[in-house]
C-alpha cells in the first residue's frame, strides 16, 4: 500500500542525486546549509520524516515501516537513478536499513553518529520537558525558550526543540507528533536487527564528543557494511552537521564525488 507523501524540498543542481533523512525532532530543512555547500555536486531532496515537520502523523513507531515509507519516496524522487543517502541519528537508522532493504535505490550511504544497535542519549528529559510546557500561556517563543531553559540550559538544544512549535491565533501546537514519540522512545533508541549486507561504498561520521558510537559498534557495522570508512569528527557532539558544517561539507562532497 502506497503511503501519502512526505513533505520534501529540493537543493542544488549538481548531477548526484542525494536524500537527506534526519534525527528525531528535526526537519529537513535542517539540512540546509549543508546541502547549499554541496549544490555544485549533488541535487538534495530534503525530507520531513513521518511524524515531524511538515508530513503526516502515524499511530505507532516502526523503524521497518519507517524504512519502506522513506523508499517510497525514494522511488519517486529517484526516477529509475540510483542516490547516495545521507541520515543522522534516527534518520541513519532509517537510512541503514533503507540501503539493506532496498539496495537497489542507494548508491552510496552516509550515517551521521549513530550505530546499528541501542542508543544512549537524553531525549527523555528532552520530550519530557517540551510535553510539560503549557503551550497555550505563550505569545512568543521567546516565552517559551525561558520555561525550558529551566530543565534545557544549552541555548542551541533549546533552539533546535523549538523550531518544533507552532505559534498560532488559533492555538500553539507542537508540529511533530510529540507524545506518540515519547510513548515510543524505546523503539526509536533502539534496533529492531537486520540481516544480510550493504555492499556498496559506506561513510560513517562519528562525533568525538558523542556517546553516541562506541568501539563495540564497529563490528556490528562492518559485518552489515563491509566497505564502511570510519571517521570521527574532532570537537563535535551528536549534532555533527551543525556543530561542524564546513567540515560536514568537506567530508560529504568527496564522498559524493568519489567514483
């Protein structure tokens, strides 16, 4: 059964053909700086995952389900090409088994600080906070940025959460799909397994200061992408294509170009 459509953007003119699938409580147009610097390379299609953004709301959580919804657009986007695809965080899980499922639409993939297994971070004291703000007392965001400053301190987190929130005469709201994601946290920080290989060229960004990858992740990822190349971003936290774009820019466009 054919799904509805995402809501998807389209970046640069380059003769590569690129999709970006982003982390949970993004969008695609968080991509953007990044896929202007590799405009003369690639032409990006920027897309808004199920349950953020601007694309539809689901019932439930499901990274297989997720996978075959982003090949969909894929296919489309595609048009009988294959292209390189680009995923961070939630988004690189989806993008990992994109390219194992359906190896037939990916050329290349990319896997911005996240591994093939279960994830550690701070999300839940993230939604958990966004949930107990009382959206209806705000007139500007600036009101709300000083409520979740209480529990949310660094001024980029608080920024990228909320970009999220939709300030209307008729009502706030969250744009994404913000309980239904806590409620499957679980899921989301975790695997649900794969089998076979991705045999196609494979570039995995870690960032140095993230607990996001560890050593132990290293062979779990090679036996399901056997040409992986590692390479960590010094300096950088989980959010590697904002804390480091130029360098992001650098790695991805010889990446992309490579033959």
């Amino acid at each position: 059964m054919t799904s509805p459509a995402l809501k998807t953007s389209i970046v640069g003119s380059g003769p590569r053909k690129t999709v970006f699938l982003h982390g949970l409580l993004g969008r695609g147009k968080n991509f953007t700086r990044i896929a202007k610097g590799l405009g003369d390379v690639a032409q990006t299609l920027l897309v808004d995952l199920p349950n953020h953004g601007g694309s539809y709301w689901t019932e439930t959580f499901d990274y297989r389900a997720m996978a075959d919804i982003a090949a969909e657009t894929v296919t489309e986007y595609a048009a009988g090409e294959r292209v390189a695809v680009i995923g961070h965080s939630m988004g690189g899980k989806i993008a990992m088994l994109l390219a194992l499922r359906h190896p037939h639409l990916v050329s290349k993939l990319v896997v911005l600080d996240i591994a093939p297994g279960e994830s550690k971070g701070s999300f839940e004291v993230l939604m958990d906070s966004m949930l107990a703000l009382p959206l209806g007392d705000y007139s500007t965001r600036s009101q709300a940025d000083a409520d979740l400053a209480v529990n949310v301190p660094e001024t980029g987190t608080r920024a990228f959460l909320l970009q999220n929130l939709s300030l209307s005469k008729t009502g706030n709201s969250w744009e994404p799909n913000l309980a239904m994601l806590r409620a499957h946290l679980p899921e989301i920080m975790g695997w649900p397994g794969a089998e076979g290989s991705f045999d196609e060229p494979v570039l995995w960004v870690a960032g140095g200061k993230s607990p996001y990858i560890t050593e132990a992740d290293i062979e779990p990822m090679r036996r399901l992408f056997p040409r992986m190349r590692r390479v960590v971003m010094k300096g950088a936290g989980h959010w590697v294509h904002a804390e480091k774009p130029d360098e992001t820019v650098y790695l991805l466009r010889g990446f992309l170009s490579a033959d």
